[in-house]
C-alpha cells in the first residue's frame, strides 16, 4: 500500500494517518519525519479525492489510499485528524478490527467509555479504551492544561474561567482557505467587529440601551443590531436598527434608521436623526408573524431618549408587508462597522450597549 512498508523493521508497529492531506495532517507528517522514529510502515489515508497522491515523510514517497475498511488492514495505530462527522463514522470501523484510533476532532470527547488523554496529565488513561478509541481535547485546552496539571496538583484548583480566541486553521484547510480569501478581498479596508448572540431569535420584542452618543462614534462608524439569515439573498431575510455620526447615505439631517430589507424597497427604511449628545437611548423593535398564515409580518420599531420604558419616545415606525422575514434559521448580531470601508479618523471607533433582552411573543 505505500512505497515505505517494508523499510523499517517490522516488529515495529504500523502507524495509520487518517487525514494526512489535511492542515493538521500535513504537521503530523513533518512532526513524524523529525521525530524518534518508532513506527514501521506509516500509512497515508485520505478521501478518495486524494487517493494516488504521494507525500514525503520521512524522507520517503508514500502513497495516499482511500479511506475504506481495507485501509486499517494490518495497522496497530490509526491517527484520526478529520472532521468530526469522518471521526465518528470510521473511528468505531477502525477500532473493530483491533486498530488503537487516537482521535483528533471533537466526536468522543464526552463519550465516557473514551478516555480523554493529555499524555503530560493522565497517560496511563490510554490503556482504559473500552472502545478502542482515545480521544484528546481541544487545542485550547490541550496546551492549557498541561500547565494547569502542575497547579493542580500542587494547589487543588477549584474553578476556572477562560476566554478562547482561536485560530482559523481550527477549522482546517478549510478555515485557513476562508480567512486567505477574506483578508485577500478587504486588503487596505476596514470592515468592522460583529457578536453574534448564541440564542435563537424568535417572533418578540427585542430591547437593548446604546450608551454612547453619537457624537463620540467615529464619522465612519455604524452602530447596528439586526436579526439576519446568513446564507439568504444579498439584502434579504433582515431586521435592523441602526445608529451614525453623520448622515452619509441618509438624507439629512437623519443619521439613524429602522429598515426592513431590502432597503432599496419602497417603503422599507425608516430614516430619523439622533442629536450628537443624545444618550442613553432605549431602542426595541417587535417582530410578529402575519394574522394568517403565510401573510405578510409586521415590524414594530421604536427609539425612546433615556434608558427606561418610560422615556419620551425619539422616533417610532411600523413596518407591514412580505418583506418581514420568518425566524427560521435566523441569528442575532450587533456590528459596528466603517462606512465605505474607511478606517477611523475621529472619535472613537467603540459603542457601549447595556441590557439586551428579548422578550418572545406572548411570553
């Protein structure tokens, strides 16, 4: 099956490397070329798209052969650096036919008959393996808690409290390829920062205090909440309040705006000015089905001077058609982001928002 199998002695174990075209494979690759080598033949799995290819490790030209059944036929050690989906599949087939499967991705972690191994923590885990598997933790962690291993044992730590900012190649080749393509299409301009809540939207009322005049934003800066359906139709499937210094492409004097899109729509946008020192303000829109099924929704919106319901109402406008999108597949974001892409020249290029909350329909 490979140009190396009958290279090294063959009392030493075979090593399978399942993914080996990938990201993390191609590192596996370069660590098992410069590293003690202990492994007989090192077999070289991938899907079969790759099948026929021929990478270097150690030194040599080795064969990629498709992932299959027969391909674990004779390995002691299968390496699985695929996605979660893949692992969950072909670990199980792998580990009944006697192969030792030590999982890379995320599909056994929580699986309590698959221990979860940091060789510099808790080694002499490998050998429970009721499944045949062996499972590490994410990348995060697994740098992380080869030193709180030492704390811990040391000082008995009780609770910690982490904050993750990974790295794109956490997806793969894959994230990598994204975030080349992204940086490649704005190189030299400023797009913005975005959250995205982790709770569905649904049919309700959507309320949150912006903290901070416009007058402190940044000529450029657009402040924006909204409920959007990625994947939808460029100006599509969205609800949003937004918030400037300057008018830009509203005209003036409004600098701020409640939209059903597509903006362009007639009748879909909803423009209004907000005085530079006006702040804290309360805003909120309502978002209901239509009366019959498959009829047109209805938007509520609302902008209040002050932080609570009871303060004077700013602006307000009621929004009723086809355009109003359904939930389904929805997510919640707030951005701040640059007109035109531009990089910020005054003020300050931050918002304070306080006191989301969301208050389904009916609830």
């Amino acid at each position: 099956m490979s140009g190396n199998s009958n290279h090294y002695a063959a009392k030493l174990p075979t090593l399978a490397v399942v993914g080996a075209t990938g990201a993390v494979g191609t590192v596996m690759l370069d660590l098992l070329s410069t590293r003690q080598n202990v492994w007989g033949e090192i077999r070289l799995i991938a899907s079969a798209r790759s099948a026929g290819k021929r990478l270097t490790v150690r030194g040599e030209q080795v064969e990629v052969v498709a992932l299959s059944e027969q391909a674990f036929d004779g390995v002691d050690v299968a390496m699985f650096d695929v996605p979660d989906e893949v692992s969950a599949e072909w670990g199980p087939i792998a580990a009944a036919k006697g192969v030792v499967v030590v999982d890379n991705s995320g599909a056994f972690r929580m699986d309590p008959q698959v221990p979860l191994v940091v060789p510099e923590v808790n080694k002499s885990q490998v050998r429970n393996r009721p499944r045949g598997i062996i499972a590490n933790p994410n990348c995060t962690t697994l740098a992380m808690v080869v030193a709180l291993g030492a704390l811990h044992a040391e000082y008995n730590l009780r609770e910690l409290v982490v904050a993750s900012y990974q790295a794109a190649s956490g997806a793969g080749q894959a994230g990598v390829d994204t975030l080349l393509d992204q940086v490649t299409k704005i190189a030299g301009e400023w797009s913005g920062v975005e959250l995205r809540a982790l709770t569905r939207p649904t049919y309700g009322t959507y309320r949150w205090v912006v903290d901070t005049a416009t007058a402190d934003m940044d000529k450029w800066a657009v402040l924006s909440m909204f409920v959007y359906r990625p994947g939808a139709r460029k100006q599509t499937s969205e609800v949003d309040i937004e918030d400037s210094r300057f008018p830009h492409l509203l005209p003036a004097p409004n600098n701020a705006q409640f939209v059903v899109q597509p903006y362009f729509a007639k009748g879909n946008l909803h423009p209004y000015q907000v005085l530079p020192t006006y702040h804290p303000l309360l805003q909120q829109f309502t978002w209901s089905p239509g009366v019959k099924f498959g009829g047109p929704g209805r938007v509520d919106f609302q902008t209040q001077l002050g932080a609570t319901p009871q303060a004077p109402v700013l602006d307000r406008w009621s929004y009723t058609g086809y355009s109003v999108p359904n939930p389904q597949g929805m997510q919640l974001f707030l951005i701040l982001w640059m007109n035109q892409n531009k990089p910020p020249t005054t003020g300050t290029h931050s918002a304070v928002i306080r006191r989301l909350t969301i208050q389904p329909l009916g609830g």
